[in-house]
C-alpha cells in the first residue's frame, strides 16, 4: 500500500493587527469541500466567525464541512503527528501564529514533524502601518524578520493606505522580502487555491483536481488572480522548470504539476513563491501544470514559459 502523501501546512504570519484571523474565516468559508485544520497556539487570540462553529471543547472548535481549529500551546510537532496520523485526517493545515512570532523558527519546527509538508509562509502587512511598523525602534526587528521569512507577502487592507504610498509599499518590501512574492489585496479577495492548494479532499479519491479555471469560487479573488494550464512533455527538467517558476519574473505566486520522467516515472513539481520541490508522484496522477498568479500577468497576450506550452484562455 502506498504511504499517504505529506499532509501540506501553511503558515500564516504578520504583525499584530494584519488580519490573519479574517484571511483564515474567509479561507474556512471557501475550503471547497477540504477538510482544513486551523492550529492557533492560543484559543483567546483567534476569532473564528460563530457561523462556522458547530461545537467547542476544552482544545477543539469544531467547524463547519469537516474543519476544525486546535490550540496546539506549547507542543507543536506533537499536535502536527496527531493530526497527520488521524482518520479521517484533515487535507491542509494553517498554522497561524501569533503577531510576534518569526515564522522561520515555527517552520523549522514544522519540519520535525513526520507526514507533514510546509508548503510555504504567508506574512500578513497592513498597507497603512507595515512601513511604521518595520521601522519602529520596540518592534521593528520581529517585522522585519518576519517579512524575510516570507515566501508571499500580502499588504493587506490597501483601501485605508493613501495611493501614493500604496504604488511605493512593493519596490520597498522588495528589500525588506526579496525571495517573496508580493501582493496588494484585501485579505477576503485572496483566491483560496494561494493558500490551500488545488488538492481535492482526501474524502473524495486525494487526487490535484486540474481545471481550466482553478479560480473562480469568489468573483473578487477572479478580480485579483488568474490561472493558467500548461502542457508538460514526457521527460521535461522539472527542477529546471520549478527554478523558472521560482524567478520574480516568472509572475507566478504557486504552481503544481506532474510529469514523466524519461524513464516513464512520474514525479510531482510544487512551486511556493521562491521556492520548488520535486517528488516522487502517484501513477495515476493528472498530468499537466496549473499556475496561479496576478491578473494582468499570467493571463497577459504575451505570458509564456520557456519549453512549455500554455493553454489560451
């Protein structure tokens, strides 16, 4: 029998205030049909919407479609073994941390756990305070460092910063996260596949559900965020792909795609920001490349990737 896949875990971070909390009851109101898993190191910090609540006890919320949201306090790894091990499991894991913690340490920690996968870190900015913020004598070190360890950076609430200075926050994050991907957008627009994955419910075969529009469950994420279809052939570089995917200039925030080695062994390419694996992949994988990205960009005339054909829209 096959070992199960890594169960993939997200981490979102940010300074106090950010919205992490809205950006996880908007992801929990658009799972899709996932099962997610919310980790929060203390229940008194976390907000979950009442709606989505169906029952609560001492170290478990237990939520709507099959979610739920645990404090896992001071054992991290351990609630993460637990998790990976239950049946049914959950099919993603969010991990919010708390307003001054350094994502680089919780995921270092994540990496012990056994059946778990980071998939990437996403830091939280509020448009109208991050440049305080970063430059505050008290704070100003953990925000920063929380924006290095980023592999996207979401400047959140843009409507309440002045348009000057909201054209400016990119090229200065830019220095502040130069590995991340940065983008401009209330935290309820985000397209829930950024966050969570093109990964269907573990319930429903475990298998990467490709579509020709992996986005679309909220008209405002498709205002903001676009997705592309890709052909890859028999024997493509996946490590060379996953590098140009990986590059700013790719214009590419997440990808996942299965190929065939020349050898006809399948493997799975992951694309987070800067950062790309390649493993081993189920034979009955669903071959082929979806891409996320920035309306305007992946979805331009003239997007294109080196050595691979793009489906039009």
């Amino acid at each position: 029998m096959r070992p199960a896949d890594p169960l993939p875990a997200t981490l979102l971070a940010g300074y106090l205030g950010a919205g992490k909390t809205t950006l996880v009851n908007h992801l929990l109101r658009h799972a899709g049909g996932r099962r997610i898993a919310v980790l929060v190191n203390d229940f008194g910090s976390v907000e979950i919407d009442a709606a989505l609540i169906e029952s609560r006890d001492e170290s478990v919320i237990g939520l709507a479609g099959g979610c739920l949201c645990c404090s896992f306090g001071d054992d991290l790894v351990g609630t993460l073994n637990r998790l990976a091990g239950a049946d049914p499991r959950p099919d993603v894991l969010l991990i919010e941390l708390s307003g001054v913690a350094l994502p680089g340490a919780v995921a270092r920690t994540v990496r012990l756990a056994s059946g778990v996968e980071l998939a990437g870190t996403l830091v939280l900015a509020d448009a109208a305070q991050i440049r305080r913020q970063a430059g505050d004598t008290y704070v100003g070190d953990t925000v920063r460092q929380q924006l290095a360890d980023a592999d996207w950076v979401l400047v959140n609430k843009p409507d309440l910063a002045a348009d000057t200075a909201l054209r400016e926050l990119p090229g200065w994050l830019a220095t502040l996260a130069p590995r991340a991907r940065v983008l401009v957008c209330a935290a309820e627009q985000v397209a829930p596949e950024l966050v969570l994955g093109w990964r269907a419910p573990a319930h429903q075969n475990d298998r990467w559900t490709f579509t020709a529009k992996a986005i679309g469950a909220d008209a405002r994420a498709a205002a903001v965020f676009s997705s592309r279809r890709a052909t890859l052939a028999p024997g493509h570089d996946l490590q060379a792909l996953g590098a140009a995917l990986a590059e700013p200039a790719s214009g590419v925030l997440r990808a996942k795609g299965f190929a065939r080695d020349a050898d006809g062994e399948p493997w799975l390419l992951q694309v987070a920001g800067s950062q790309w694996r390649v493993t081993p992949a189920a034979p009955a994988s669903p071959f082929g490349l979806v891409l996320i990205g920035l309306r305007g960009v992946v979805d331009a005339p003239d997007f294109h990737i080196d050595g691979l054909v793009i489906d039009p829209l």
